[in-house]
C-alpha cells in the first residue's frame, strides 16, 4: 500500500423515477457527497455520505467540511497498509462527534483502496462469503406498489406510514394484492403510542400478517415500545433510536426492540456496523441493514455490511433502486437481491454513479 495523498469531495445529484416520501420527508432526488481518497500510487478509493437533514442532520456542506476538514487531518499522510482495516474507523471516530455520514463515506473509500490491493471485492475484504443478499422494496407514504413502475422483482415490500388517517386501510389494500406474504410497516417515528396501537389492533384484527412494524415511535421513546411488544406481540425494529453502539445498549436495558436496522450513516461506517451487530445478536436481536437515500456506491457499502453480518435476511436496501432506470441491463437489482459485483474495491459501483464531468473540491498532503 501507499500513503494517502489526496482528499476529494463532490456533489452526487440523482433523479429518482418515483417521488419517495416517508413521515419525514418528501423527495425526488438522491443528494449526497462522494469522497474520494488517492494514495501515492495513484490508486483512488471511493465512499457517499448522504444529506439527510431530518435523519442524520448532515447536510452537503458539513459532510464536505468535516471530509476535508478534520478527517482530512486524519487521513493525510497515512498508509492504510501498515495498521488493522478497522483502524480507520477507530481513528475517524475520535476526530469528529457524530458526522456518520462524512465518517462512513471516508472510512469505505479507505477500505475501497484496501480492498483492491488485496485484489477482493469489498463485499469479500470486509468477510462476507456471498456477492448478493435478498432487499425489500418500499412502498412511499400515500403510495401504492410500484407507482406505475415495475416492481415486481421485489418479494417483499415495506410500507411506509404515519402522513394519512387512511394508513390502515392501505395497508390492508396491499396486504389483500398478495395473501399470505407477511407485510413490513414503517412510521419513521410519526405515530404516538395510543395511535401505534390502535393502527396495529386494526391491521391484525384484518387478518394482516405483519412481520414487523419499524420506528413506530419517536427515537427516544424506548419505553413505548416496549409496551407495544408486550401488549401485540408484533416484533419491533429500532431505526432512528439506534444510531451508535451505546444507543443499542440503552435500547437492550429497555426491552425496546426484536430487530435493528443498521445505517452507515447513522453508526459511521462499516466497521462499527460491525461491532453493534455483533452486540445485538449477543442480545438475541435481529439483524437488518438499510441505508438512506443513496446512489448505488453507497448501497454496495451496506451490501457488503449486510452480505458479511445476515447473508440470508432480507434487508432493506432498495434505497438505489430509485435512481436506476428500471431499464438498465447493468442494475444491481436483480430477482429482488441486490448483486455485488466481484471487481476489486468499490470500482464497478463507483464506475456506474460518478462521472468524469464532477466538480471536486480537493485538499493534498501539506495543505
């Protein structure tokens, strides 16, 4: 390996084929910041932190700054080959608070330059043994399958809930499109307990299988969703209440989840993906990955995390689905499984998403 010599940062402006709208948030666009590392060799290692306001608080302009800024300190003169792959995580971590985003996109585009001069793909240098894990597809708050597109790829949909009175309703419309396929809701944290359990009341009594209801509550509504558990049963998945390994602690003491969703830009990179994964299956939870709104290069990242931590789950990374033409013969999305491919690194993915024509903002070694 080479010392890292460069630290770049670019804008990634994506338009998605169908408007994605969840209780949060409304867009038609994927908007995040690629990064991109070059080392003495010239070999370039790529990572996407995604702008995610109401999710993360990051926005284009801090994920550029804290890229170039702090983390840049960081990276700047380092060879990765001389210390652990998980040493960057580690040393990210200590640079900056929060900035999960920013933190993840650098340390991937590390494990990027490390994975290809090990000659693997990433999904492979990180441990996975597959090239390919199975991913729901979501359907948008007020929406339908598919929305005039062809989604029927997907096996499993994710409803996303809390914008309309109608909610149940639609749910159970969908529920009937395909009997017996349990269904996956998902609040954002829009409902209140009384209204969480109510909705789900009315969706069971239905006759609705739900195989699990997401962030029904606000984030730090731990004790909440406890009682949901206790009072229905229903398995719950943390989402917005998990964002670091100490979340999933207090999360654990409450009796709060059955299932967490592992972001990159919530936790700050694959390797603490990693640890609270490994955590949470000692506490006997489940596993899933997600992302936020994010070009293909940053859903290969959670790919490889979901590949390496629950290869058989069905995880929820749709998310670059959106900003694919549904007719391109190159997609990642095939049969409802998100496929890696086996190159070195990142460099297919990052092939596909980022074009020559990108303005980077850039900061050299000694700068």
């Amino acid at each position: 390996m080479a010392r890292i010599v460069e630290v770049a940062t670019a804008r990634l402006v994506r338009k998605l084929h169908t408007p994605f709208v969840t209780a949060l948030r409304r867009t038609s666009e994927v908007v995040s910041a690629a990064v991109r590392l070059t080392d003495a060799d010239g070999r370039v290692g790529f990572g996407e932190g995604p702008q995610v306001w109401r999710v993360t608080g990051e926005s284009l302009a801090s994920i550029e700054a804290c890229a170039l800024g702090p983390l840049a300190d960081v990276l700047l003169g380092w060879d990765p080959g001389t210390e652990p792959a998980s040493y960057a995580a580690d040393a990210l971590a200590r640079a900056v608070v929060g900035n999960g985003g920013a933190r993840s996109a650098s340390e991937t585009a590390v494990l990027d330059l490390l994975a290809q001069g090990a000659q693997l793909p990433l999904v492979r240098f990180v441990g996975a043994t597959t090239l390919s894990v199975a991913t729901d597809v979501t359907i948008a708050a007020q929406g339908d399958f598919g929305d005039g597109v062809d989604a029927s790829q997907f096996g499993q949909v994710k409803i996303k809930v809390g914008l309309d009175p109608a909610d149940v309703d639609r749910v159970i419309r969908i529920s009937q499109q395909s009997p017996g396929r349990p269904v996956r809701i998902d609040a954002n944290q829009a409902w209140d307990l009384e209204t969480a359990s109510t909705s789900i009341e009315a969706l069971l009594a239905a006759g609705v299988t739900l195989e699990f209801v997401e962030q029904p509550l606000p984030a730090w509504e731990l004790a909440g969703h406890a009682e949901l558990r206790r009072r229905w049963g229903v398995p719950i998945v943390l989402d917005e209440s998990v964002f670091t390994i100490h979340d999933l602690h207090r999360a654990i003491a409450a009796d709060s989840g059955d299932i967490v969703n592992i972001k990159l830009a919530k936790c700050g990179g694959i390797h603490t993906g990693l640890a609270i994964a490994h955590e949470a299956t000692e506490a006997g939870l489940g596993l899933m990955v997600g992302s936020m709104m994010e070009s293909e290069l940053g859903v290969s990242a959670a790919a490889a995390l979901a590949a390496t931590i629950s290869p058989d789950a069905v995880h929820d990374l749709d998310a670059a689905w959106w900003s694919i033409d549904t007719t391109d013969t190159g997609s990642p999305y095939r049969a409802g499984r998100f496929v890696l491919d086996p190159s070195p690194g990142s460099t297919h993915a990052a092939g596909r998403v980022i074009p020559d024509t990108l303005a980077w903002s850039r900061r050299a070694q000694g700068q």
